[in-house]
C-alpha cells in the first residue's frame, strides 16, 4: 500500500500546517494518527482503503468515508470540522 502511505503523508503534511499534532504510523495498512490538543483534545485515525477502484481516506474506528485521497483539501476540511478545530465547544 505505497500508494495509501503517500495520500496519507500528504494529508499529514496539509493537517500539520493547520496546526493538528499528526503522526503516521508505518504498517500494513498504514494509519494517520490525528490530535488537536484542544480546548477541547480531540483525536482520530485515519487510514486509506479502496472502494469502486478509488483510493479513499476512511475513519478506522467507524469504517466510515471521509473523502477520496486525491482530494487532500475536502479531506482537511472535514478533518477540522470533526475535531472542532477554530471553533468553541
């Protein structure tokens, strides 16, 4: 999955730049560990799987969807929203 940990790297690269504490996690798969250090701490993981021949980014714990790996800045956008980043709780 070489093609998996280089969306996810990007994804990292993007999400460290808006100030979320980030770490990949190299094994098969390949997994995005994401914090936001709060107020209030809030954190994820990410990994990549394939669905209709498509690379997609998908929440691990819920299996869920959370945007093709080829579009990083939908993926950042919903990866701040899910984690409250910029905004009071």
């Amino acid at each position: 999955m070489a093609e998996a940990r280089e969306r996810l790297e990007k994804l990292a690269a993007a999400l460290t730049e808006m100030g979320l504490r980030v770490r990949l996690v190299v094994g098969e798969p390949p997994l995005l560990h994401v914090v936001n250090i709060g107020p209030p701490p809030l954190q994820e993981q990410i990994g990549c799987c394939v669905n209709d021949g498509e690379l997609w980014f998908q929440w691990t714990a819920l299996q869920v969807f959370l945007g093709r790996a080829g579009d990083v800045p939908s993926a950042v956008e919903r990866v701040l929203y899910v984690l409250h980043v910029g905004s009071e709780v």
